[in-house]
C-alpha cells in the first residue's frame, strides 16, 4: 500500500510538473485535470472514500465547466505541445529523472513511509449508541459539519481562488 501511495504521488508530482510547463492552455488544464484525478485516488487509497468521492465531484465537475469555458475563449489553431519546444520538453524530462531519483534514495534507505499513524485516536469509531460498525460515509458527513467546519470554508476559498488560477493558466 506504501508503494501504491507513493507511486501516485509521483503521479500527482507529474500533473503538478506537467501544468507548470505548460506550452499552450489545453495542456495546462490536462494537467491540471490529471493531478486532480490522482489527488482524488491518493484521498481514497488512505480510505477517505466520502471525501475522495466529495471533491471528485465538486473539483472536477464544477472546476471543469469553468476551465472549459476559459479555454473556448483562448483556442489557437496549431496549439504548441510539450515535444514541440525542446527547452520546454528537457525540463519535463528533467523533473520525471528528479522524480525518479528521489523514488530510489527514499526506497534505498527504507524510508519510504512518509505518513506518521500513530496519532489516529480522534477517528477510530468505537461503541457509539450500542453500533459497532458504523459506515464511514456517515461518519464523513458528521465530521465535515461538525470538527471540521474549517475545511470547508478552506475548501471554499480554494475552489473560489482555483476560479482566478484557472482563468490565469487559460489567458496565457
């Protein structure tokens, strides 16, 4: 699982690295598209599965409609890819070896587990109202409304200025 982790981290570092260079619009917002698809995954595979499926949804539904909007208005006819520029293309290749290279010191030295478990006391679920197993989507719900109201007005900040950073990455 460790691995499973840390390769869609390389995932997501890739999309991260692929917006970033981005040569024209469109292939700004794939990677932006792609890193918030990995993003979601790595949520799920550390077993938020409400609030993976939660910013899947809002993220990549609400957020697309306004990137698909911004980049009708900013389309070129012959859009530059990353291969086109050979600058733009070495320090692609360039991030992918760091990438790389980072992944085998970290997995050379056996210090591949970046998350510290230790401190999960808050979110166990013991016996509540004589229920043993309650399901986690429940329990994502009353945590969203009731720990964790600053999430949400953080999530709502950065979906309000993800509207600015997308209509940034289309003007170009």
């Amino acid at each position: 699982m460790t691995n499973y982790m840390f390769i869609l981290s390389l995932l997501f570092l890739t999309g991260c690295l692929g917006l970033a260079l981005k040569p024209s619009p469109i292939y700004g917002g794939l990677g932006l598209i792609v890193s918030g698809c990995i993003g979601c995954l790595m949520v799920l595979g550390f077993g938020g599965s409400f609030l993976g499926l939660m910013v899947f949804l809002i993220y990549l539904g609400g957020m697309l409609v306004v990137f698909g909007y911004t980049t009708a208005m900013a389309t070129e006819e012959y859009p530059e890819t990353w291969g086109s520029n050979w600058f733009i293309f070495g320090f692609f290749v360039l991030g992918l070896f760091m990438e790389l290279v980072m992944f085998y010191l970290l997995s050379l030295n056996n210090k591949v587990e970046l998350v510290d478990f230790d401190s999960l006391g808050d979110w166990l679920m013991y016996e509540i109202d004589d229920v043993g197993v309650m399901l986690e989507g429940g329990v994502g719900v009353a945590a969203i409304y009731s720990c964790a109201t600053w999430m949400m007005v953080v999530a709502g900040w950065s979906l309000f200025a993800g509207i600015f950073i997308i209509i940034e990455i289309t003007r170009d």
